[in-house]
C-alpha cells in the first residue's frame, strides 16, 4: 500500500491532528468517529485513528466497543501494536479487571524492553490490586527510581503518582504520609496530596502540622470540602488540647487517628457507612431482608443511643434470626428499644454487667447473639466482640468496613481503596 503524498497527506494529516485536538476537547464529541474513519478509508495505515476511537467509545460508555477495537488492532501486530496494549491496560484498569490489568502490564514489559518508569508504574499498581500489595507497593518505589535515573524532569511527577497510586490502593497511612511528603517536597502546588498528608499527620497524631497544611490549602480553595472537613476533625484534636480538658494520649487511647485517616478515605471514595449501606439494600438474600425491621425515624435513630444510621437504614433485626450475615457468627442487628434498654441496664446495674464501664469506657452496642455476646463500636471506631468471660475480639476495622465485607460477600463492589479502580496517569498518544 502506498503513502500518501503531498497535497493528499497534508488533508489527511490535518483530520488526524483535528481528531485529537476535539478529543482533548471534548472526548465525546461526534466529529470524531467521523474524522478517523475518513482518515482510516483515505490512509488504513494510519492506525492510530482505532486507538483514538477505542477512547472515543470509552468516553462515551462504550466500554465494550472500545475493548473489541483495541483488541483487533493488537491482532494486527503492525506499528501501534504497543500504543494498543497500553490503551488496552489502562482500560482494563479503570474497569476494574486489575488482574487482566497485570496481565497486559506485564506484556508491555516483555514486548518493549525499555518500556519507561510510567509502564513500571501502571503494572505495580496493578499488581498491588489484583495480587500482592507490599509487591505493587515495593515496585511503585522501583519506578519512582527509575524516573529519576532515566527522566529526572518527570521525577516530580512519578512521586505524585505514587503518593496518588498509595492512596488509591489502600496502603497504610504510614506508608502513604513519607510519599505525599516527598511528592509535596517536590511539587507545593499540589493541593490533593496536601489534604490527603494532612489527614496522614492527623493519623500520626500530628495535629498542629495537619492544621497548618489545611489553613494552606483552604487559602488557596476556601470551598474544599475534604480541607474543611479536615481542618473540623484537626480543631478536634487540638481544641481539647489547649483548653487542658485532654492530652494526646487521650486521644491515643480513643483512636482518634484511625478515625481521622477514615474520614478521609470515606469522603474522597464514597466508601463510607451510608454508601456501604445503600450498596448492601439490593443484594440482601431474602431470609435476612426479611428478618430485618423498617427504618426507625431519624430524631428516634439519634436517640436510641445506637448507630442512627444504621437504625435509620433498618431498626434491628427480628430476634432469632442470626447467623444470616454469611460471615459465619450467630449475630443479628439490635432495634433503637434494645440499645436504649441495654445501655441503661448497664448504666443503672453495672454489677450485673461486669464486662461493660458505662462510666470510663466509650461503645455503641450494634448486634447480638441472643444469648451473652454482642458487637460493638469501640475505640478507633473498631467493631469487637464481647461475650462474658472472654477476652473482646476485634471483628473488623470498622462497622463500616464489616458491611463492606458484606456487600462484597454478597456479590457486590466494594468501593474502598484497594478494591477500586486506580489513577491512570500516561496522556493520551496523537500518533497516527
């Protein structure tokens, strides 16, 4: 097949470069199908234009349509056969498919040995989702390494990315707080990262740094919601502080810092208690749909001393009716009456509930076994059990993170970090 030529090529490189120059506009914009595949009937060699129309369908919802063309321009092997394997990958990977996500990653690798740090990145990132995070993580720092022996004017950029890619994967705020340093360190002007720190100092029980961070981001964005929030939960660590009314260890002892570090993982992800509860509603097998109460009102919800959120999504559950939860524990969820009930029989009678200090001890009584032993929220939010005569048993992390667990048990998507899709950062490619 013959190039195209003079006046010819110059008509058809202009509908390519105008194609790309629309998608970066607006990726939906129907002038772009029209202009590749005038461009593809002209010049078939040009395929470059199947990759732009592959992110054409995906901006437009077209996941599928978008997948089957990269796919049949990877079967053709010809120029752009590793520009569609990286299209390919990163698809895959906002997809949610991260074990095919590493499986394409770690072809690029293969097929293109000098595949730069961005590529390293992509695959550690894939990795830490689908097979080993501590691996995934231990290669964000490998590529982070190689951009600053290969691209030192990208380093800046690789350490956002992995700060970025930390965050997205669920790895510990500890891990998390030295990278959005570093990141920070190199690049002040990012603001994501800012907050995200501020909230990995208030977890490290840094509260005057996390404030001083957020004052720094809210000045340059007043209407950040995540700062503010953050700039809330800090004053909360600081306020009490200064008035003398508590120290650190207070704060230490309640497990305000995984409360903090939650806060923010709930709010930039949707993966909060509400979330995880109006994601759990439609999957519900039907013998515990039907153990469980209609809703309490909100004002009884707050009053009952329970969970009101949980109480406002269903008040209790039918007494009898535990082990439904599919995790394997004779529990069933308590109604607003029985917490307010418990909480002050334990108040008003702590000799005959020994295992409870309603006077010194912080917990929200959440299910029970019908028989001795119950689930509770205790220090640092965390859901334990606690039955007479044994030592608690720490459950989950969370309430929150329990039902999570369940609505992931019960076939649905779980939208904590870790369990979602991840950043991916290469720009688009205009080669034809």
């Amino acid at each position: 097949m013959s190039e195209p030529v003079g006046v010819e090529r110059e008509a058809i490189e202009h509908d390519r470069d105008l194609a790309w120059e629309l998608f970066e506009f607006q990726p939906q914009h129907p002038r772009i199908p029209e202009l590749a595949m005038s461009v593809l009937a002209r010049a078939p060699q040009f395929t470059g234009m199947i990759i732009l129309l592959s992110m054409h369908r995906e901006a437009c919802g077209d996941v599928e349509e978008a997948r089957r063309l990269l796919r049949e321009l990877l079967g053709r092997r010809d120029r752009q056969f590793l520009g569609a394997l990286r299209r390919l990958r990163d698809l895959e990977a906002s997809a949610g498919d991260f074990t095919e996500a590493m499986r394409l990653g770690e072809l690029v690798l293969r097929e293109d040995p000098d595949a730069d740090w961005f590529d390293h990145m992509d695959l550690a990132a894939a990795v830490a989702m689908a097979d080993d995070p501590e691996r995934g993580w231990t290669s964000m720092d490998g590529a982070v390494e190689l951009a600053g022996r290969t691209a030192p004017e990208a380093y800046a950029g690789a350490l956002g990315l992995r700060a970025l890619h930390f965050l997205s994967t669920g790895a510990p705020p500890a891990r998390f707080l030295v990278a959005a340093q570093q990141a920070i360190e190199a690049d002040p002007s990012e603001t994501t990262l800012s907050t995200a720190l501020a909230f990995a100092y208030l977890y490290d029980y840094r509260p005057q740094e996390a404030a001083e961070l957020l004052a720094r981001v809210l000045r340059e964005d007043p209407t950040d919601e995540v700062a503010q929030g953050g700039m809330i939960v800090a004053r909360g660590f600081l306020d009490p502080i200064e008035r003398g009314a508590g120290t650190m260890d207070d704060l230490r002892r309640a497990g305000m810092g995984e409360i903090a570090w939650r806060i923010l993982r709930d709010k930039v992800f949707g993966a909060g208690l509400a979330e995880a509860l109006a994601a759990l509603d439609p999957l519900l097998p039907a013998e515990l749909a039907a153990s469980l109460r209609p809703p309490l009102d909100r004002d009884a919800a707050r009053a009952s001393g329970g969970d009101d959120k949980v109480l406002a999504w269903r008040d209790g559950q039918r007494p009898g009716s535990g082990g439904l939860w599919g995790d394997g524990r004779p529990f069933r969820l308590l109604s607003g009456a029985e917490v307010a009930a418990l909480d002050a029989a334990i108040e008003q009678h702590p000799a005959a509930w020994p295992q409870w200090d309603a006077e010194h001890e912080y917990f929200t009584l959440l299910f029970t076994d019908d028989a001795d032993a119950y689930l509770f929220e205790g220090a640092g939010g965390r859901l334990y059990r606690r039955g007479a005569g044994s030592d608690d048993e720490e459950i989950a992390s969370s309430l929150t993170d329990w039902l999570w667990d369940r609505v992931a048990a019960f076939g649905g998507a779980d939208a904590r970090p870790g369990r979602s899709a991840v950043v991916t950062g290469r720009p688009p490619t205009d080669e034809s």
